[in-house]
C-alpha cells in the first residue's frame, strides 16, 4: 500500500502542474452513512488527537485568506494557500499515523493536494534566481507571478476533502459533503484524484 501511495505521489507532482478544469464540484447530502469503514470494510478508530487535528485543519482552510495578510506579511492569496497546505503537510505526519490509525487514500490525497500548491508556489518563483528562498522570502515578492488557477481549485479540494473526513471521523457520517472522501464512498472521488493524476 505505501509503494502505492509513493507512486501515486510522483504522478501527483506531474499532474498538479497541468491544466485543471472548469467545473465546480457542489455539495451533496450523504444521509445514509452509519459507520466509517476503510477500503476493506473494516471499521476506522481514530485517535482524539487526529479527530481535533482534522476539525481544526478545516477550520484553518475555511478562513478567509484576507484574514492572514497581516500574519504572512503580505496581501497575496496563493501565498497564504501555499502556508497553509505547508502546514498540513508538514503536520499530518504527526496526527496520522500508519500504526495507530487508518492510513487512507483521502489522507494521501490530501497530502498530494498539499504537494501541489507548494509546487505551484514554487512555479511563481523559478524565474528568480536565489532558488529555494525566493518561494517564502517576501523580498522577492515583487517578482513573483500570478497566482495559478490550480492553486484555487487544490486548495477547494482540500477544503471539501478535509470537510469530508470531518463529516466521516467527527459527526458520525451525517452531514452535507461534497462526495470526494473515501471513507464515506463519495461519489465525486474520482473527479479530485483526475484532478490530481491530470489536472482536469
């Protein structure tokens, strides 16, 4: 499963980089759900840590990204998208744990999604020359390009997949999703993993 997932991180990077779709994906209601269950059925526990982790993480991307131009520094949304999807990889690890808790493909891909808009970050400062500081150093801000459209749509993507993961570990499956988490079979996974194998 991990030689997996590692794989399905390398197409992510190429993926990410390339055109993303026009369409908007709208919430649903999943009614039905009574228990959270992996792949093979088993049913998923996870720890108080992980569960808090998840709610506050989607609190954090639901925020208005005008609400962190004072803390970052500077008035530009793909930077505070790139923060923020820094912060929720970097943090993962600590609260999903393999051992402990289902390692699920909603965790790797919002892991991917995360990866993208770093790398899309990273694609706003390649021009500069002092490559690997120029992606955080508000100096080089001025030279900065615009932000990618698919910045906007990964970030979405995360917001409804952390929305979706809330939904399945904290409130028992019962509310409106978007259909993009495996946990509670939603029917829009494959249009987030095309996006992140395709862009589109």
């Amino acid at each position: 499963m991990k030689k997996f997932k590692v794989g399905l991180a390398g197409i992510a990077i190429c993926g990410l980089l390339s055109a993303c779709g026009t369409g908007e994906v709208k919430p649903i209601e999943e009614t039905k759900v009574k228990a959270v269950a992996t792949n093979e059925n088993e049913i998923v526990e996870f720890s108080p840590e992980a569960k808090e982790w998840i709610a506050e993480m989607l609190v954090e991307f639901n925020r208005p990204p005008e609400d962190s131009f004072e803390e970052f520094g500077i008035e530009d949304v793909g930077f505070v998208y790139y923060k923020k999807a820094d912060e929720l990889y970097r943090s993962m690890h600590v609260y999903i744990n393999d051992k402990n808790e289902s390692y699920d493909e909603d965790f790797a891909n919002l892991r991917m999604l995360a990866a993208g808009i770093s790398l899309y970050q990273f694609t706003r400062t390649a021009h500069i020359e002092n490559t690997g500081k120029e992606m955080t150093n508000l100096e080089y801000a001025k030279d900065w390009t615009s932000m990618p459209a698919e910045t906007e749509k990964a970030f979405d993507y995360i917001k409804q997949l952390l929305n979706d993961i809330d939904i399945a570990i904290n409130k028992d499956g019962k509310g409106t999703t978007f259909g993009v988490s495996h946990l509670l079979n939603g029917g829009n996974v494959n249009k987030l993993e095309s996006f992140i194998s395709h862009g589109s």
